[in-house]
C-alpha cells in the first residue's frame, strides 16, 4: 500500500543519519524494498509536482508584481527566488566527493522560486552540493528560457 510507501520514504530521507537497514528492520520489509519504495514516491512527487508547481498566467505575474510592490516598493517583481542544501546523512559512493557543499558535508542543492503567497512557482532540484548557487541558476529552465518567463523587464527578488 502506498501508506507503507510512504512511511519507508519518510523514515529513510526523513531521519538524519538513517540507512535503509534502519527502514527495512522498522516496517519488516527487504532491504531492497527500501529503495523500490522511496523510487515509486520519488516518481509520484515529480508527477505530483509537474501539476502544482506552475509559473502562473498574466494575471497572477501581475497579482504577484503588485503585492510586491504593495509591500516593499519594489516594482517588477514577478516572484522570490532562493536557495538551500538538502544535507545527506552520507557521501554517495558514486562521485560522492562532487557533492562535498561549501559547509563542508555531502549535500543536494535546491533553488525554488514562490509567488506572493509563497507558492512555489518553479523548482530547480539535484544538483550536487559543490555546485555553485549562480550556475545552477545559470543552467535553470527559467534562466535559459528567461525571455519567455521575464516580459517587459520583470524581474526576481534573490539573495
């Protein structure tokens, strides 16, 4: 069931410093389950995420754009943009060392943009923690398609 699914995701990405032994031994299911498991929810959240996170039309760029500006005087601005590493309770044995952050521990780099409501309008997700927060940017969707994303010079607030 998918509540089990769900569970050994949790208890695996969810517990710091928790291996997939700890998983399996707690739900009474195969080591290789474990990683069976957290794919099937892996997969789900990306399809899950293709539906709910969205740009968002004219309307709501310009909802955001007033808001913004509303709050901070700050005019153009069609959304929030920042970053943040996911630490990993160990170093991949594959290429681990690529994913060493700036803090000095194995990490996955997340950038996210939200709207006025802090909805999240686009994510940008795996990248190794030694990469930099400017070329993920850089090699974004949003970035390299930023003609169609950033009309009549609107912009993002980043840190």
């Amino acid at each position: 069931p998918i509540r089990y699914q769900l569970g050994c995701f949790l208890i695996h990405y969810g517990t710091r410093g928790a291996n997939p032994l700890q998983a399996a031994h707690k739900l009474g299911v195969g080591f290789g389950t474990v990683f069976l498991y957290c794919r099937c929810i892996v997969r789900a959240l990306r399809e899950l995420g293709m539906h709910v996170i969205s740009w968002g039309d004219e309307d709501r760029r310009n909802e955001t754009t007033q808001r913004v500006m509303d709050r901070s005087g700050i005019p153009d601005c069609v959304g929030m943009l920042d970053g943040s590493l996911i630490r990993l309770s160990e170093m991949p044995d594959r290429n681990g060392l690529i994913f060493i952050c700036r803090k000095k521990y194995p990490a996955i780099n997340v950038q996210a943009i939200v709207d006025h409501e802090k909805r999240f309008i686009a994510v940008e997700l795996g990248w190794p923690g030694s990469v930099s927060d400017v070329t993920m940017w850089k090699k974004s969707h949003i970035w390299q398609h930023r003609h169609e994303y950033f009309p009549n010079n609107t912009m993002l607030l980043a840190d």
